[in-house]
C-alpha cells in the first residue's frame, strides 16, 4: 500500500518533536528504554492537554505515527500532519481507513499512538473507548503505557494555551504488555474483557508514575 503513512515523515516529525520540547519545556522522561527497540509497538498515552501527543513524539525512542482526531488536521495543519505520518480519524464513525492505515503502521513494524480516552479530558484513564483493544489484539502488538504529567497544570503567562515555558513536564514509560488472553479471539466479548484489562494496567501504570514523580492528581 502506497498510502500509508510515511515512516520517514515520523522520523521528520519527531526530530521537529525534540527541538520544540526540548525547547520550549523541560521533559524528564522516565522508563523511555522500556520501549521494545524494533517490532509493532502501541503507545497508549493518558489525554490532558493539547501538548500531549507532540511531547511524546519528540521524547520517545522511536518515531511514532499518533492517531488524531480529523478537527485537528486544519488548514495549513492538514499536509503537515500527514506530511509527519499522522493518521487521520473520523471519531463519529466507522473509518474504515484510519483503521488500514494504523494497522499498516503496526504491520511494517511500527509504532501506533492511541489516545485510548478518546478525546481530551482528566487524563486518568478512567473511560476508555474500544479502539486500543481492537488494534492491539488484532495486530499482536504490545501495549505500553504512557503517562504525561504536568501538562495540564497553571497556564502559561505568556500563551494561556500552553503550559509555562521552561516548566517541566514529565513523561513516565511504562512495561509492555499483551493485550490479548492468548486465544487469539476477536469477537465483541473478547475485546471488552481486553479493555478491561488494558484499563487496570493503564491505571496501575499512571499511580506509580505519579508516585515516581512525586505528583498527585490534584497537582498536575
């Protein structure tokens, strides 16, 4: 398939991602050696502000190819996302081809961002939508968590949208893990009992960065 997203274009995408973090903020990133060095790989990335997926791309090991909601691929916005090997995603329906394109990524040996909350909110893994699942026992491909904290605290003097410049935000990898129970099962129940148990992991995984961190929910 000639369309899928450019695994040379993410590599573009997280070098730009390391000069605008790096620059901007001050990352810490805990647990990065957790992620398996070659092979399909799933990111499954807690959701609490707009500098969440661009922070893990420019901080993680391996250029990543994030699933992102189609509102966001605007103007100018739009080439460039696609440009960087982003996937577009219809949230309201069925797509049919973000859902070749992240499983061609995982096919080729790559690694797929999911935001599993579906959209921007708490942060906390508390609901997630049944997409991780999918992708994850459908391509065999391992889990690993990933907790941003700190981007959603005070706002910035400068730009409200963003968090301050130079404050530190820290991004906290988690192990890997299957997602599957091993028999290989597709159907609607199967999928639900694996995001049950993607939810406890992913849960389990954002306490202890928390820990590791020394920051509580209220203090993000």
């Amino acid at each position: 398939m000639t369309d899928l997203p450019s695994a040379r274009g993410a590599e573009v995408g997280r070098r730009i991602g390391v000069g605008l973090m790096y620059g901007l903020w001050r990352p810490r990133v805990l647990g990065a050696w957790r992620v398996p060095a070659s092979g399909p790989v799933i990111l499954a990335v807690n959701h609490s502000h707009n500098i969440d997926g661009p922070m893990v791309m420019g901080v993680a090991p391996r250029p990543t190819h994030f699933l992102i909601k189609k509102e966001a691929f605007i103007g100018p916005l739009d080439p460039f996302l696609l440009g960087i090997g982003q996937v577009k995603v219809d949230r309201d329906t069925t797509d049919r081809t973000a859902i070749t394109h992240a499983l061609g990524v995982l096919a080729g040996g790559g690694v797929l961002g999911i935001f599993p909350e579906g959209t921007r909110g708490e942060g906390d893994f508390a609901s997630l939508r049944a997409g991780l699942a999918y992708f994850a026992v459908r391509s065999g491909a391992p889990i690993v968590p990933v907790a941003v904290l700190g981007s959603s605290g005070k706002p910035g003097r400068l730009i409200k949208a963003l968090p301050p410049l130079r404050s530190r935000v820290d991004v906290v990898f988690g192990e890997p893990f299957e997602a599957g129970d091993g028999s290989g099962r597709r159907t609607r129940k199967a999928l639900d009992e694996a995001t049950g148990r993607i939810q406890k992991q992913l849960a389990a995984h954002l306490e202890n960065a928390r820990r590791l961190t020394g920051r509580q929910a209220t203090l993000e």
